[in-house]
C-alpha cells in the first residue's frame, strides 16, 4: 500500500523497509511536512526530565499514565524517526483515520521488535499511543479531548495542565515535550478553521471539529509559552430534561424555558464565565419550530442547532495587513437582510447589542443572545453600556425604551462555589416607570446552606407572579394552560 514499504517483503501482506542502524537521533527526509519534523526535534537541553515512578504490576484499563523520562523521548524520537524514514506519508494521508493509525501502530510494532528496544507491554502501548496521536491527532491532548468528563482544558505552557471536572479544576499528568511542541499543535488546531497564531498574530480563537471552543495566546504576549485554553462539548448534547436531572432548573422551571421558547420571546440568557450560557442556549432552541428559519451569528461556531433550515455566520479577525475584518456586527446587519425569523447571537460583547435589538423589535420575535453579566438588573444595565460604547449618542431613556421593547425574558445562569452550574433567575421585562425599566423574577434560585461534602443546599422558589407578561402571546401560541399549570405547580411547591 505504501510505496517506500512495499518492495521489501518482510513476511506481512504490507511490508516495510528496515530502519537504519540505531543512532541517537536519525536525520529526517526534506520531505517530512514541518507539522511532523517539529515532533521529532527534540535536543536533550529542551527536556526536562521527570522522576519515573516505581514498576508496579500493570494496571487496569483505567491506569494512571506514566511519567515521561528522558529515556522514553530519547526512544520515541528514534522510533518516530525511523517511522518517517520508512513510510509514504503521500500514501498515509489517502487512508481514513482508523485504518491509518492501524498502519502506523504496525510498522511502529515492527521497528521496535528491529531496534531490539527493552520495553514492557504497557510501556510499549503508551508509546505507540502516543505516537499516533503525534501523527494524526492533537498530541498529549488526545487522551484529555477523549473524556467526556472533561469540561475545560487550560494549557499554562508545554510543562503544566490543568482540567476541570465536575465543576473543580486539578492539575493533569499531561505535559508537552516542550513549547514548540505545543505551539506545533495550536497551528494545526487553528489552521483547520483558516486561522493563524504565530509571533505576528499572537491571539487566536477557533474551534475544534465538533465545535468545542479553542482560545491560544502565543508569545510574546505569554511569557511562559503558549497558553492553550478549550471549552469542551459533551458528545452527548445536554436537554432542559437533564438540567433537571442535574439539579440546574425544576421541572415546572424546564416546563416555563420550553414555553418561552415555544412561543418566540426575545430572550437574553445572562451569567459568568463558564455558567453554562450556550449550553442553555442550545437547550432553548430545541423547541424552535423546524419550519422556522434561524440564522446564527457568533465569533466561534459553537452552537449546535438540530433545526433543518438554519445558516450559521462566524466573524472573521484581520488578515496579517491588518484588513478583511468581519466584525459581529457585520454579521447582525447582513442577515437582516437574509429573511430570518430568529436572530440568534452566540455572545453580545459590543455596538452589535443595538443591530440585534433593533431585529428583536421589528418582526424577529423569538431572537435569541447571551451577555456576561451577573444579574439581570446588571445584563440590562451592560446593554445600555455596550450602546453607548457603539458611538451612539441617544438620551438614556431612549436607550431604556429599545430594551424595554426589545427583550421579554432574561434568564440568568450562574456556576455556583461548589461548581455546580444553576438557572438562578427568571426575570421578565415589564416595561418602564419614569427613567426606570421595571421587571419582575417568575422564578429564582435561594441558597439555604451546604452538606458535610461542602455541597451548596438550595431550591427553586415561585414568586407568586399568576400572569406573567406575555400571558397574551402565551394565549396566542395556545401555550396559555400549559403556562398556567406550571405556575400553579411551581406555587404549589413553594413552602
């Protein structure tokens, strides 16, 4: 199959040329793309050395990694060399994934058998491991990218790793080789979506193929390498039916999101970093009418809408001259003019606060946004700012009057001390009294104490509101009994 393994005949249907004598560190074929050679470069001055843990009988699936030595990237960087000296990586890049990383595992198999290299079963399964990660994947980062535990990564440079799961971040045994290494793999994570991050472009946001969010800095503005951040996407997309599993919203306060998706609310989810805005924002759009048609507009494709007819839009940062910006904004104003019935904007940030809330009051009903901030009163408050920092030089009260008819519902997320993420608020937008926005809390979230775990103790409570304000558009979608019954049960559950 490979052309420069097929002339040898070493027993195998797919044979391979015998690597060279061992030697520290065989030169790599001009040919080899820099993705590749920069793996194998590895001077003994760039490692730094880490105590190798006692043999201890070989674990089970879930065993612990171990430690890399010096003595590990010293072999590695000779199988990885002879690997590249003997196949026909024009060859490789025609296979699929699975049956390329078999290829690989085999000649890597076979090379070290030749090589006569002193390594145990486990020893030799990391090694091929990771060698096809190397290859073909992201690194170190695969096995982490693998978890579906996982919801953040933080790279702080080649030597540290921090995750977080169940809502608290520890540090990973992962470690890079060292920052080129790691800055190696940024490029290729941002290459992938036409991006760059190099020394003249040190900032960079993208994202990963199935849509998990990507930020890296690269130096010189971080000192100590490249820090590589990525918000991971559970595999398993989350519904407002495991929210309530999980203790994040009542079932009478699921039952109130689905209405209010339902029936096109202008809704603003606010909250924190990391308090899971777009996840309840794609929770949200599952009660979208299919016949509608939705476009989104976001720095980061994130969003995972399951509605057939929907266009996604992502901005676009300025070449190495400096132009070919597409600013959000851009976005807000061009699908204006592409017929949507709903505007959805992954994160509001600036001016484009005023394109979408002029959409959500001139027949876009339903538009859709998500604002850090950490209340509603305060989300309101930032949106009036974020105008004013747009240039637009309109009297407050005018600012207050477009919120006020713009958004119905702002419904505010937090992630709590403990980690647990929680819809705490349900607020609706009344209207005005004088300079004043009034609104009014459907539902909130009361903290009463924590357990002997340190676990946070609280309950969703009703506010006694009978008719919110848009009971009439309830009515009209003929969502007005079901509204009513899931106020009745939340009152009824208040003690």
């Amino acid at each position: 199959m490979f052309g420069k393994r097929g002339n040898e005949g070493s027993g195998k249907s797919v044979g391979f040329a015998p690597p060279p004598a061992p030697a520290p560190s065989p030169a790599v074929s001009a040919a080899v793309p820099e993705v590749l050679a920069e793996i194998i470069r590895e001077p003994a001055s760039s490692r730094q050395p880490i105590a190798a843990p006692p043999l201890a009988p070989q674990a089970p699936a879930a065993r612990k990694r171990t430690a890399r030595t010096e003595v590990y990237y010293d072999t590695k960087s000779q199988v990885f060399s002879a690997l590249i000296d003997t196949i026909d990586l024009s060859q490789l890049a025609k296979l699929d994934g699975e049956s390329a990383r078999e290829e690989i595992r085999d000649i890597v198999n076979d090379i070290i058998t030749i090589k006569n290299f002193a390594m145990s079963i486990s020893e030799q399964e990391e090694l091929l491991e990771d060698i096809c990660n190397d290859v073909l994947g992201y690194g170190p980062l695969e096995p982490l990218l693998a978890r579906d535990d996982i919801a953040d990564i933080m790279v702080n440079g080649a030597g540290q790793t921090f995750i977080e799961v169940g809502g608290k971040t520890i540090e990973s045994e992962i470690r890079f080789r060292d920052n080129s290494q790691l800055l190696s793999i940024c490029q290729r994570i941002v290459s992938q979506v036409g991006r760059r991050v190099d020394e003249s472009s040190p900032i960079c946001d993208a994202r990963l193929p199935d849509g998990s969010r990507v930020n890296v800095i690269a130096p010189p503005l971080s000192l100590d390498g490249p820090a590589l951040t990525i918000r991971k996407f559970k595999k398993d997309k989350l519904t407002l039916d495991q929210l309530v599993k999980f203790g994040a919203i009542t079932p009478e306060g699921a039952t109130l999101l689905q209405i209010i998706g339902r029936v096109r609310c202008n809704v603003v989810i606010s909250g924190g970093t990391g308090s899971g805005k777009t996840t309840l924002l794609n929770c949200l759009t599952n009660y979208i009418d299919k016949e509608e048609r939705v476009i989104t507009c976001e720095d980061t494709a994130e969003l995972q809408l399951q509605q057939p007819h929907v266009v996604r839009l992502e901005t676009r940062p300025p070449n190495i001259e400096g132009e070919g910006e597409i600013t959000m904004r851009d976005l807000v104003k061009n699908c204006l003019r592409m017929r949507p019935e709903r505007i959805i904007v992954g994160e509001v940030r600036g001016p484009e606060v005023f394109d979408l809330l002029q959409a959500m009051n001139t027949g876009h009903d339903g538009s859709m946004g998500t604002i850090h901030a950490n209340t509603p009163r305060e989300c309101l408050s930032r949106m009036e700012s974020m105008i004013a920092m747009g240039g637009f030089t309109l009297p407050a009260k005018t600012v207050r009057e477009i919120i006020t008819g713009s958004v119905d519902v702002v419904i505010q997320a937090a992630r709590l001390r403990d980690g647990s993420r929680r819809i705490t608020q349900i607020t609706e937008v009344v209207g005005m009294e004088g300079d004043v926005i009034v609104t009014q809390d459907l539902m909130r979230y009361e903290i009463e104490g924590e357990d002997a775990n340190g676990r946070l103790i609280g309950r969703h409570v009703s506010t006694g509101i009978a008719k919110p304000h848009f009971w009439d558009r309830a009515r009209y979608y003929n969502e007005d009994r079901r509204l009513a019954a899931a106020l009745d049960a939340m009152e009824t559950g208040k003690s």
